[in-house]
C-alpha cells in the first residue's frame, strides 16, 4: 500500500461537496492539500474549516479552471506553498440540464470549458511536474453520466463521455513514466450539484467518493485502477 503522508494533492473544485470531502479525506491521511474554486471567499472558508476539522496542511487559492492563466497560476501557487505535486484531482465540475432547443451558447461552452477543457489545463500543468517527483497520480471525477446519456443531458453528457477518452488516452500516453491515471464515474451523489440540498439520503455520500479516491491513491504502485462505475445501492424509485 502507498502512504499518502507528506504526498502534495491539488484538489479542484474543493470548497463544496465531493471535492472538499475529498480534501478533508486526503488531509486526515497526511497528505498536504491545495483546493480551488471561483471565489476567494469561498476558498478561504473552505480552507479554514478543513484546517479546523483535520489540523492538516491546506491551502488555497481562487482559480477558474476554464482559463488557462489562472490555471498556471493555481499551480505556481501550489509550487511556491508545498514544493511540487504528487497527486491531482479533477474535480471541479458543472451542470446545464435542459432540451437542446434551452440549450445556450453559454451553458454550452461554460460545461465543455469546466468539465473538459479545465481538466486538460490542470492535467497538463500536473505532468509537466510529475517527472520531478519520479511519478504521480491523476484522479479525475467524471459521471455515470459519461456512458449513460439523459434527456436534457446533451452538454453535461458530451463533456463527461469526452473525459472517459481522454483519461484513457492519457493513460496510455503517461504509465510507463510512473504517471497513474484513474477516473472514477459516480452516479448521484448528495451535494448541491443539482440545486437541492435536502431529502437525498438514498444518494451516495460525497464521503463515499472521498473514500474511494484513496484507495485508488494507496493501492500499490505495481496496480492501477483506471476507472471505476459508482452508483447508490438502492436508487430511488
Ligand atoms: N453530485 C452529483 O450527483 C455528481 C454525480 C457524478 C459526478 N459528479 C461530478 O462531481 C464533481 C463535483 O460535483 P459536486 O456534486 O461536488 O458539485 P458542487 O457541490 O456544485 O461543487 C462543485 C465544485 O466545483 C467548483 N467549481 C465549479 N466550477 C469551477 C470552475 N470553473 N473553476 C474552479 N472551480 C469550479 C465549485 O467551486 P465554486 O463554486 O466555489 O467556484 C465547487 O467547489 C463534478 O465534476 C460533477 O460533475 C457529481
């Protein structure tokens, strides 16, 4: 098993929900966590009640991960506070759910630019640091929703099937220099990703995501779980 103790891990998408459970899980294993979001406000908060619940080593900094500059700078920061990075988690995500014809250019491009094009920004800068620390490891959060299209799903589906090709793909590029690539495809999870905030106890916790990301972080280097299919026990009816 690896130890996550000392590791340095980007949490995208870390001031709410799945990616601040994540944090709060990796912080609770020893690892040294940065987390992001789109408001300095909102990252400060998150970074102080992390700090409080774990009495780990967090930071933060405001980075919207559909601009390629605050990207660079997000991972500067993270260089300047820790040193180097051993671990990135995409996580940072958003949905539009309406039919094609509600659909706008903006909600459009505002999906494709978070879910995609920002996981391509963060995953570049993370392996163009990797090679320093003699490897790493890239979790990106995608969805069921990347094999299982929906009605009013057409942005929100597109970004998510895309990642499945490009985590793969990347993969395959990144392995054999040491560079683990996972992606894990939750189905509903309980946060307010959807705009509601109570009666989703049947959902899958955000916990449960936090927790299945560390085991793929802690499973021997010799094995690499590349993707792994989540989705509550008993769905609603
Ligand atoms: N909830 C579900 O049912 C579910 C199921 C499967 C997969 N997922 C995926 O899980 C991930 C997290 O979702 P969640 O449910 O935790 O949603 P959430 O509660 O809405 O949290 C989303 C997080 O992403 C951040 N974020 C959004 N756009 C960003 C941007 N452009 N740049 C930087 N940060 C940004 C938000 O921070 P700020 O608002 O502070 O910027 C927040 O921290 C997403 O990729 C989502 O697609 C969710």
């Amino acid at each position: 098993m690896q130890t996550l103790t000392g590791k340095v891990c980007l949490v995208t998408g870390g001031t709410r929900g799945i990616g601040r459970a994540i944090a709060k899980t990796l912080l609770e294993r020893g690892a040294d966590v940065a987390i992001c979001g789109r408001t300095q406000d909102a990252v400060d908060e998150a970074v102080a009640a992390l700090a409080l619940e774990t009495g780990g080593k967090v930071a933060g900094k405001a980075a919207d991960v559909k601009d390629h500059a605050q990207v660079g700078q997000l991972f500067q920061f993270v260089d300047a506070r820790f040193g180097g990075l051993d671990v990135l988690v995409n996580n940072a995500g958003v949905g539009f759910f309406r039919p094609i014809s509600e659909l706008s250019i903006q909600d459009w491009r505002d999906t494709i630019e978070t879910n995609l094009s920002g996981v391509f920004y963060c995953t570049k800068e993370a392996v163009a640091r990797f090679g320093a620390r003699g490897g790493g490891h890239i979790v990106t959060i995608s969805s069921l929703a990347g094999k299982n299209s929906f009605a009013g799903g057409a942005a929100y589906n597109a970004s998510k099937f895309a990642l499945t090709g490009f985590s793969e793909a990347v993969m395959l590029d990144a392995r054999n220099e040491n560079v683990r690539v996972s992606y894990v495809m939750p189905g509903s999870v309980a946060t307010e990703f959807s705009g509601k905030a109570s009666g989703q106890d049947w959902k899958i916790w955000p916990e449960d995501v936090a927790e299945i990301v560390r085991m793929l972080l802690e499973m021997p280097e010799r094995t690499l779980i590349s993707r792994v299919e989540v989705r509550p026990s008993r769905p609603k009816r």
